[in-house]
C-alpha cells in the first residue's frame, strides 16, 4: 500500500463508509454517534497520518460481547478481530493462594485454600530442663564418675582464686607501687619498663609456682580417695556443738560414701559426698561443689537440704564439714588466705542453718 494510493480520500463519502461498516460489524459506532473530536480528516498532505488513526479508530469501536465470544451458536465475523476477549468479571475465579502467604481474608473463601494452608500447626517449644536431686548409684557407675571429676575440677579452679588472692593482695599491690617508685629515682625510662616487665613476669612464675600444690590435690580425687573409710572429724565450734578437742581419725565399716548429685536435665551441675557415722548419728561432708556456671543460684543449698533429708532418714541427728574436706588445703601462707576463710565460714554458715531448719520440721511433725 502506497501514499499516493489514498490521495483520493478526501473524496470520499465518509459517512457512506460509516454506514457500510455499521451493517456489517457487531459493535462498530459509526462517526455521526462518535464525539466530534474523534471524527477523522484525511487531506493529501496527511494521508499516512490519518490512515493510522482510522485504523486505530477501527480498532477501538471493534467490541465483541462475552456472549459471541463465549457461546458457540454464534457466528464469528468474518471480519479480523481482536484476539484479546473482553472478560466479564463474573467470569473471574479467585486466584489459588501463594505458599509464602499465612494470612487469610474473609473475602477469600477457606474452601479454596490448599489442605496445608487450613491445618494449624501447634508450635514446637524447646522444653525445659527439670532440675533434680538423687543418690548417684554405685553401679552404673556414671553418675559418680561425674561427680568427682566435678570435684576435682573445683579442687583445680582454687589455683586461680590462690593466684588473684596473691595479686591484689593490699600488700602486694604496696610493694609494686613503692619498688617501682624507688627504681624510677635511679633509672631512665626505657630501663624503668624493662625492668618493671622482667620483675612483673617472675613474680607471675612464682606465683603460677607455688600454686600448683592445687593441681596435685585435685589429682587425688579419685575412687581411692572415694572409698577411704578413714576420716577426720573434728567439733564444728562455729556451730557450738565441741570444745575444740584435737582431731580424730576413725573408720567403719557403716561408713559408705553417700554421692548426692544435682542434674540439670541430664546433665550433672552439682555433687556432694558424704559420709554416714552410725555410732555418732552424725553425716560428714567430705566434698560439695557446684559447676562454676550455676553458682549462687540456689543450688548448692538444695544440696545441703537434700544431704540432711537423707541423714535424718538413716537415723543421723547432725551433719557437718569434715575438718579435711576436699577444698581445705591449703598452699599459701595464712595471710593470702582470707577468701578461703570467707568461703570456709560461708559454707559452713548454711550447713548449719539447714540442720536448725531440719530439726525444725521435725520437731514439729
């Protein structure tokens, strides 16, 4: 098709042309019910302009109704038409709900969600470990291996506290002040801090030194140390109950070890061992520590509370520390030990406020 082809369409009839497509295309307006900013004028000069809009105009006014699209019984034009049907919104279905959604409508119906999407699902929470007390058995055998390694461990962690105790004694901590203000007299700066390192390194080695007697201690708890029927007592006078007489040893053959441990779970984070004198109706505590993580949580208590239920049950009337109990050693000189002592008098403070509450509740039974 050429320009020059539609030079002659200024002559036409246009209304003419209306009406001819009018009898033939469903739908089709013709220009006398158009508005009359859409009726086309051609002119020689534009004939490639207005060919295009009379095109577009044509296809504009080619509406098909759903009914001819969708019945069968209706004769299709033979004129070309747009291949875009013009949907009713009737027609529409809702449209299958995404996987990623978790939200519901009610303008949705439940009908239409997938199986998986209706079904609830009860949330999965991580339960939580029951704290418990019992007597380890001697056999299997676990239980007690646990708790000693627990005790030695506690036996080692005291070369730690021995080593701080050392540093930031007030003493300590004196000397280095006065010795590094004397040597700044009589040195340069760059000798002053050689000298200050070299000195503060020997006296970490000596003292990383002399508190190692911890790690040997705590190498001896073992099944040997476990099962010693030999023991030491001596009167507690903290609790009033002794005159201070010199220390003891006696051994039977009622003395089992008694091995008390605290689990988290399945966890152990808590062992005591005792042992029960029948003669004395006394239980003496040989060992009672706590994993260093759970401390002053309560724990410690509830095994001293459980240690007393079992003494009382076996026909015991007292309970107390063993003089030589496996963290009384000591490895310093008396005047770095004061944390030790702090902790001594602490412990031996609460075991003898569970035996007052002890014989309280069963007194009064």
């Amino acid at each position: 098709i050429r320009v020059s082809d539609f030079e002659s369409l200024s002559d036409w009839d246009l209304d003419g042309v209306d009406k001819t497509f009018g009898d033939n295309v469903p739908g089709y307006r013709s220009t006398s019910s158009m508005p009359s900013f859409i009726t086309l004028h051609l002119s020689t000069s534009h004939a490639n302009i207005g060919f295009t809009a009379f095109l577009t105009t044509l296809r504009s006014n080619l509406h098909l109704s759903t009914s001819s699209i969708l019945s069968p019984s209706q004769p299709s034009s033979a004129i070309s038409t747009p291949t875009t049907p013009a949907f009713s919104a009737a027609a529409l279905q809702y449209p299958a709900p995404s996987h990623l959604s978790i939200s519901t409508s009610d303008s949705l119906p439940l009908n239409l969600l997938p199986a998986a999407m209706t079904t609830t699902t009860p949330l999965v929470q991580d339960e939580i470990p029951e704290l418990t007390y019992n007597i380890a058995p001697a056999e299997p055998a676990d239980d007690r291996i646990e708790a000693l390694k627990l005790i030695a461990d506690s036996v080692a962690q005291q070369r730690q506290a021995a080593s701080k105790a050392v540093i930031i004694h007030p003493a300590t901590l004196s000397a280095t002040v006065a010795l590094t203000a004397i040597m700044a007299r009589f040195m340069e700066v760059s000798m002053l801090l050689t000298t200050s390192i070299g000195l503060t390194m020997a006296a970490l080695l000596a003292t990383r030194f002399y508190t190692s007697g911890y790690l040997a201690k705590a190498e001896a708890i073992n099944w040997t140390w476990l099962e010693n029927t030999s023991h030491t007592t001596e009167p507690n006078n903290s609790n009033g109950n002794g005159n201070g007489s010199p220390t003891k040893k006696s051994g039977s053959k009622n003395e089992d070890p008694i091995v008390l441990v605290s689990k988290w779970g399945d966890q152990i984070i808590g062992a005591l061992v005792m042992r029960m004198v029948k003669r004395e109706r006394k239980g003496y505590v040989r060992a009672w520590t706590v994993k260093l993580r759970y401390r002053k949580k309560g724990i410690g208590r509830g095994l001293l509370e459980e240690a007393a239920k079992v003494v009382w049950g076996r026909g015991g009337r007292m309970m107390e520390f063993e003089t030589q109990h496996a963290n009384s050693h000591r490895v310093l000189p008396a005047f770095f030990d004061g944390p030790f002592e702090n902790n001594e008098m602490h412990a031996r403070n609460m075991l003898s406020d569970v035996v007052i509450e002890t014989k309280r509740e069963r007194s009064s039974r």
